[in-house]
C-alpha cells in the first residue's frame, strides 16, 4: 500500500516534518519512506492511500489503562459521595469488577477498542481485573484486541482482596497468557505480569509472584497515601522499597502513578529503569494529587502517559498533562510542551517497544511497524517540528483523527470503521451494562 500526498509528522529522533511526501507500507511494517513522486514513480502498480494533504503521523500509543472500566460510565454509586481514593475503589471499581462476567468483558473490551480507533490510537497496555471470571478473561480481551485490529500488552491484576484462592487464579492467569504469547512472538498481542497495588498484596502472594515469574510486572504504585500507609505498617519500608525488596522493579515492569513516593523512591526508580506511567486525568478525578513527572524525568526515570481507562483519545491526556502540573504548582513555567512530546511520544514508544520488539513503534521510518494515523488539521499560524508538541496542545483534535492503520492494516478510512460494527458492540454494550448495574444494585 502507498500512502500519497501526506504532511508526514515522523517522530524520529529529531522530529521531522515533510511536506507532500509518501509512505510504502509493506505487510505490517513501513518498507519505504519519500517524496510522493519519487515513491509514485518506485510503486506505480500499489494500491493507493491518498492522504489529501492531511497530517499522516505513528498511531498514538496508551501506557497504562483499564477496558474493564468502559461500564462504569455514568454509573451512579448511591449514598455520599465517596470521600477519598480509598472509598472510590471499595464503592465503584471493587464492586464493577466483581460483577463483570466474561461477556461484559469483551463488550467493554470492544467499546475501548473502537474509542481507540476512531481517536487514533493504536497501542494499549491493558491492566485487567475480574475477580468472579478469570480463568481464561486474558483471551476474551485478546480476541477483542484481535478483531479490532490493534496492539495491546495484557496482563491481569493479582490481588488478595477477594482471598488467596483468587489470588492464585490471578497468578496462573497471567503465566498461562504470558506463555501463549510467547508461543506467538509474531502477533500484535503480548502479555506481562499484572499486580493490583502493594496495599492488596501480601508478602506471601509478592513473594510467590516472584517464584512464578521474573521477567517484569504492571502494578500501581503510590497512588494515594494510603498505600504508602500500608506498606509502613505491614512491612515497615515504603512502598517503591517493599517492590523492590520483591523483585517487581526493573527496565520489563512499570508502575502506574508514583504520585506518593519520597525522594530514595523516586531514586530507586530510576536506578532500576522502571517504567513509570503518569494518568492525569484520573489523578484529577480521583483526588490523589499530581505526581512529581519533572522530578522524575530529571533522575532519568522513563515516565509515559497513560489514560487509566478514561477515553482512548490521547491528546486529551495531553493536555491535561500541560495544564494540570501549571495548576498544581501554580506556575506556567511547568510541564513544558516538549516535555508532555517527551513523556507521550518518546518515552511511550520505547515502553512499548519493550513487548512488541520486533519492529520500532511510534515512528514513521523504514522498517517500523505501520502504525499510521490521518489528522485532518489546518494550522492557522506557522508549523514545524519545533513547535509541533504546541499545536497539538492548542490546535488537535482526537476527531480530527480520519484514518487508522494498524500492523500494516487499514482499520477506518475517512471517519468510516472498516472493522467492528460500532452499532451493535454499542448497543449490546447497553444492555449488558444496565445488567451489571442491576447486579451490583441488588448485590
Ligand atoms: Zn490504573
């Protein structure tokens, strides 16, 4: 397939930004990379892709996020209002994911996928919990992966909440796909080792973890003070230490949030190469407040930027980056455009490229996989690679995405899905989520 007539937005190293310029794409990887009459000329029998002017740039890429949340949408939780992180897990997520059956995690699964599609993004890190379905949950959510099309790293999230029977099925879960995926190195699936968070884990359950599995874990860290409470009182070390002391650090695991570590935490993060992923909108909506992402970055910690189950469209995630460390320090020198380009771009294309290492992802290059976006925008001042983190910031839209590609792939053409029917997935999502309500009402 040859892309014609596209503004490409590379994302290289030094990003570059060429004008009216053309992409081969080859099976699920980029073969070439030039000026549209010159490639025109190389590939005259290839089927056409005219890009129209458009921006064409690598597919968005998600860090950190949860399908199974997709039913919690406009879902009333009765009494008070939840006062606190702590309230908000015990009365919303603990009890959602306890009602989710396997059909209710396709569905949501589905539904995040098609958000992804239709606002551009084509690599998700999925954290998954289902206390009352496990076995076998990891290939319900790839099959959905699979019939959208996109990337995705899986993992399900061991916890002793729901007692070690659970626990135990969370740890097999997570080896058995862990293997399937290794089995099948090729496809756009791969799988980590998922843990809920230090307060839900005893040492028992680290420690076995650990016996089962060396090569990286997806946990929350830190998210709100209560953890580091925890940690104190169950093991007297802080909770980036008590990870550490389990083996769950390193350059293969990442830990979603970090907002509540002290300075020999952040540290020790760094001097591991642990992945840090930064959710700022959910860190708003839950109160917890703003993690330390400058701090972080100085010592050499990767942080990427993930969504935590709120709307695949990353450029919102973006933009609550930029404003929301401004707010939190009440200085507009923060969080600095290039820094959220760094964070979202860089950072999360190698996070990725640690599971999918058989191609560079989020880069327009040769050899990289063909993970391509269409952005129909019009800038009304200068553009340039420069001040393009600024333009996306301000100018982009996630609607102004018209085209997705993934592995090589074309996934919608013009706002129009080619795969998924978006009417039924929403419609029996409906249904199957006014269920769930009604089961967790009268549970
Ligand atoms: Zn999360």
């Amino acid at each position: 397939m040859l892309i014609t007539n596209a503004n490409l937005i590379t994302w290289g190293a030094a990003n570059q930004i060429l004008e009216n310029h053309a992409l081969y794409v080859e099976g699920d990887r980029i073969a070439a990379l030039g000026p549209s009459s010159e490639l025109q000329a190389k590939h005259s029998q290839a089927e056409v892709l005219d890009a129209r002017g458009q921006f064409v740039m690598p597919g968005n890429i998600c860090a950190h996020t949860h399908f199974y949340g997709a039913f919690a949408r406009g879902m009333a939780i009765p009494g008070a209002a939840p006062k606190d992180f702590p309230e908000i897990l015990d009365r919303l997520w603990w009890r959602l994911d306890k009602a989710l059956r396997l059909e209710d995690i396709r569905s949501s699964a589905l539904v995040c996928l098609i958000d992804a599609i239709k606002h551009g993004t084509t690599t998700l890190i999925d954290h998954h919990a289902s206390p009352n379905a496990i076995d076998g949950s990891l290939d319900v959510v790839a099959e959905a992966v699979k019939q959208a099309g996109l990337r995705a790293c899986l993992c399900y999230e061991v916890t002793d909440r729901d007692g070690e029977e659970k626990a135990q099925a969370g740890i097999k879960e997570n080896i058995r796909f862990i293997k399937s995926a290794i089995r099948n190195p090729q496809s756009a699936i791969a799988g980590t080792f998922g843990l809920h968070a230090s307060l839900t884990l005893s040492d028992k359950t680290l420690e076995a973890c650990r016996n089962e599995w060396g090569g990286g874990f997806h946990i929350h860290a830190a998210e709100h003070e209560s953890d580091q409470y925890d940690s104190l009182q169950k093991s007297g070390t802080r909770v980036i230490d008590r990870l550490h002391k389990f083996g769950i650090l390193g350059e293969r695991s990442i830990v979603a949030h970090a907002v509540h570590i002290d300075h020999r935490e952040a540290a020790l993060l760094a001097e591991t190469g642990t992945q840090v992923t930064h959710q700022p909108r959910s860190n708003m909506n839950n109160a917890v407040g703003a993690a330390d992402v400058e701090g972080l970055l100085r010592l050499g910690v990767k942080v990427g930027l993930g969504n935590d189950g709120f709307s695949n469209a990353m450029w919102d995630e973006w933009k609550a980056t930029y404003l929301s460390h401004k707010a939190a320090h009440r200085d507009p020198r923060r969080m600095n455009g290039a820094t959220v380009a760094e964070i979202a771009v860089t950072n999360n294309a190698a996070l990725a490229n640690v599971f999918f290492p058989q191609a560079p992802i989020g880069v327009l290059a040769p050899g990289a996989f063909a993970d391509i976006i269409f952005v129909n925008y019009h800038p009304t001042t200068p553009l340039s690679a420069d001040n393009l983190p600024w333009h996306i910031l301000f100018g982009f839209e996630n609607s102004m995405v018209t085209t997705t590609i993934c592995a090589g792939k074309v996934l919608m053409k013009d706002r129009r899905l080619l795969v998924l029917d978006e009417a039924e997935i929403t419609a029996r999502s409906r249904e199957l989520a006014a269920n769930l309500w009604k089961r967790i009402a009268d549970s």
